[in-house]
C-alpha cells in the first residue's frame, strides 16, 4: 500500500493506493488497521494527485459514489443552526420561503451524508430537494431503518 495522506471526522483514515492494482484511493479506518509492517523504501506522491483536492470533492470520507449537485432545505431552528454550519467546501446557502435556508452542494459521499441529515439537529426539519437519487436512497434508508424498528417490536 501507498500512503496518500490522513482524513480526520469521527474516526482517523489512511488514505491510500494498492502499489500493484494502481486502483484509486481507498480509505483505511486508523483504528481498526492490523498488522502493519514498514518497508525499506518511500513513496513519492504523483504529481498530478492533488490529495486536497481529492479530499474535498465527497462529503466525508467516501468516494465511491458519483459527484452529485445537492440541494437542501432547513426549516425552523435547524435552519438557524445550519446558517453557522460549514457541511462542505462548495457549500452556497440562500434564503428560502418562510425563514428557511437553502444550502446547495457539490459532492460525493451519500451514505455520509444520509447520515448527518439523520442528526437530532436536523431530523425533521431538512428536505432534499435535489437530486431525485438522493431522496431516494434517504427514503429507502428511513423505510429500512422503520423496518428494523417494527422487527424489533416483535421478538
């Protein structure tokens, strides 16, 4: 593996390439990596890898998913509280109808950021607007999550 640099949210990541695959960069959790052994050699960072760059285009630490243009809306306190909030490099924000706060993004990284939408400060009180995509996998992840609930009730 290659060492390309380290992430920093709830958890340490490596971030890293397979030397034999030349795959893209893959994220390694820093607590749960296992019998580490260092080599006799260093790595030297293409120079067309751009590891901020890389870094800032998905919501958190996941880049599997493609680039998507998201669009949010927060209503009533949660609109307040995201006006302080910084969710993502790109991030534009505007005035909605009714005191709400529109906050617009540029990013990879769904499954992350389903789940900061899930947060207690914003359930409730954020819609996606856009795109269809997004909405869906949300509303998917909320009937599954309503499921997993409903299973439990029974046993």
């Amino acid at each position: 593996m290659e060492p390309l640099g380290l992430l920093f949210g709830q958890f340490g990541y490596l971030v890293a390439n397979n030397t034999k695959t030349k795959m893209k960069p893959l994220t390694y959790r820093l607590d749960l990596i296992e019998a580490v052994e260092p080599l006799d050699e260093w790595f030297e960072l293409s120079a067309k890898f751009k590891f901020k760059e890389w870094a800032a285009s998905s919501y958190g630490i996941f880049h599997g998913d493609k680039l998507l243009n998201v669009k949010l809306r927060f209503s009533g306190e949660a609109a307040r509280r995201a006006e302080k909030v910084k969710f993502h490099p790109s991030q534009l924000t505007s005035k909605g109808k009714g005191n709400t706060l529109i906050v617009e993004l540029l990013c990879k990284g769904n499954w992350e950021l389903i789940h900061e939408l899930l947060h207690p400060d914003w359930l409730g009180n954020v819609v996606i607007e856009e795109p269809e995509e997004l909405k869906q996998e949300y509303e998917a992840y909320l009937a599954k999550s309503a499921l997993a609930i409903e299973q439990r009730k029974s046993v």
